[in-house]
C-alpha cells in the first residue's frame, strides 16, 4: 500500500498505465504554449522548494513546456497561495504546499484568501510522519512510560518545537489532549537551537523529523518513543507508533499540489494523472523516501477529502490548545 493506504500497488500500476493515454492532452492543457509555474510559498533549498525542484523538470519532460519553480517565501506560505488564488483560472499556475496550508484557517485571523473554497487540491504526493524523541534524562523508554512519567505528582514534563503552530507543536497538543496530560511546550526559532537543548537536556522531548533525529537514536543520544504516523516506518520499523498506545494518534506533515478554484474539470483530472505518474517514477519513489518521505498517489477527491479533515483537526486542535501566531 501506497501512502498509509490511500492507494494499492494495483491501482496505482493501473493508473499509471492509464495516464499514458492521457499524454496527448496533457501535452496540451490548453491552446497556448506557456509556462508552467510552480509556485512555492518557502525559501529555495527548504524541503517544499526540494520537492518542487524534484518534480519540475520530469513535468517538463511529461508536457513538453518549461516548468518554472517560483519562490515567493513569507507568511507561512500565504504569499505564494494567494498568489494561486488571484491567478488565471486554467490551471496555471500550480502550488505546491505542506500541511501548513491546512492549519492556517486555524491559525491566523486574517488571511487574503479563504483556503477551503479558494484552492482546490490537486494532487496530494507524499506524507512525512514525524518520531517522538525523548532526553535520556528523562528516563523514559516508551509513550506509556512517558504518560506514567507526565501523570506523576509534581512532575513537569515538557517538549520543544521549532515554531508556534507548526506541526511538531500541534503533535504534542494532540498528543496532551488524546492523553490527559498537560506537557509544557517550549518553542524555540527553529529547529537546530530546539535539538541542542534536548541534547543537552535542557528540555524532555521533541517531535522531530526522522531523518534528523535518526543519527542521536542510533548514537543513544535520545531515546526513541514513537512515530507519529499511523503506522511504523520502512527507515525505522523497531520504532512503535505511537498509535499503538494512543489509538488513532496521527499527526503528520504531508505535502501536495493545488490550483485555483476555477480550474476546469478536464485540466484537473489530466495534471492529477500527469503528477501521480511522476510519483510513480522509481526514482522519485526512492528519492522521497531516503529524505524520510512515505509517496502518496490517490485522486483529487481524496486528497480533497483529507485536505478538509485536516483542517478541521488542526483548528480544532488550535482552538482547544488556545495558540495563536501572534
């Protein structure tokens, strides 16, 4: 299963041997001969811009026309999605977003744009599960451990993240809620200052990503508790998942591509086969994985119905956590 189950391996073979047919209009969206624009709400070299840039010249080679990624960073990727939203309504351009997009209707106030009926999901291509890691002074060795540990009398445990609001800090409020517990939340300016004092044991626990917290797990430098996906992971399979002591934890970052909300119906289904074929490619499925990715390939409508629940948990979490991004 493809990821977290959203598509077989038979589907998803099917798909792509179906998607070849659709090259001819692939190949001609529409009428013109313009670019295609790949807009990215992060600065170049960020994970987002990785994977636009990883995407961008096998779309290029799939179409027949020039692929462009476009960085407009700031606001938490708000720039570049309202540039979406004010764009001609063809297809063109493209977004690629992470989950962020889906926790800022919760997050912020004010936004230029409404993200549930402005944008509209395209193709959702990889989810990106985060590991639980724990000071080994915190002497604790697994999530029940810890949930003993944070119940004691006159303990205080606490976790660290790199921003307010990000997904790691939303994992642990989550984590708090569907636990019964209070942890403490220590936010830092990004994520190196936030694992130096977990190293040091100046702070108990983080939700990191795998690939970095990978090396300190192998050193026993921190301590392993869970993966915060649904299920455990190729890169790491001894580690548990955390829904196996919290039924139904999840909280993951993902990524995907959206358009504009007038986008015909013709256009979406042809860019939805073009992209899930490129996910499909052997390299790209290697590529997303050894950066700790699990690919995904599934519909529109999926990814739209994913996309929806998202932001409903997100905000929800928001609200009962009261978070704000000021």
């Amino acid at each position: 299963m493809r990821g977290g189950g959203v598509v077989s391996f038979a589907v998803a073979v099917a798909l792509w041997v179906s998607s070849l047919s659709l090259h001819a209009q692939v190949g001609a969206l529409d009428s013109s001969n313009r670019t295609l624009k790949v807009l990215v709400g992060y600065p170049a070299g960020g994970p987002v811009d990785t994977l636009a840039r990883r995407y961008a010249p096998r779309l290029a080679q799939k179409t027949g026309r020039v692929v462009m990624v476009d960085n407009h960073a700031g606001a938490s990727g708000v720039i570049a999605a309202d540039l979406l939203v004010k764009s001609s309504a063809d297809g063109y351009p493209l977004l690629l977003a992470p989950v962020t997009l889906a926790i800022i209707a919760g997050l912020k106030k004010h936004l230029p744009f409404d993200p549930e009926l402005d944008i509209v999901p395209l193709a959702w291509i990889a989810n990106a599960p985060f590991v639980l890691v724990a000071s080994p002074s915190l002497g604790v060795n697994s999530v029940s451990e810890l949930i003993a540990r944070a119940n004691t009398p006159g303990v205080e445990v606490n976790f660290a993240s790199a921003s307010v609001g990000g997904i790691p800090h939303l994992a642990g409020e989550i984590f708090n809620a569907m636990a019964g517990l209070n942890m403490v939340h220590i936010p830092y300016k990004g994520a190196a200052p936030a694992t130096s004092d977990l190293l040091a044991g100046q702070v108990n626990l983080m939700f990191d990503s795998l690939v970095s917290a990978l090396p300190y797990i192998k050193s026993k430098r921190l301590v392993a508790l869970g993966v915060t996906g649904k299920k455990r992971l190729t890169l790491a399979p001894d580690i548990p998942s955390i829904s196996e002591f919290l039924p139904n934890y999840e909280a993951i970052g993902w990524y995907g591509f959206f358009v504009n909300k007038n986008t015909d119906s013709k256009t979406l289904v042809n860019l939805n086969a073009l992209i899930n074929e490129v996910t499909l490619l052997p390299e790209v499925d290697a590529a997303l994985r050894s950066d700790g990715l699990e690919p995904v390939v599934a519909s529109s409508a999926v990814f739209k119905r994913y996309y929806l629940a998202e932001m409903v948990k997100w905000s929800d979490t928001i609200k009962r956590a009261h978070i704000t991004d000021d």
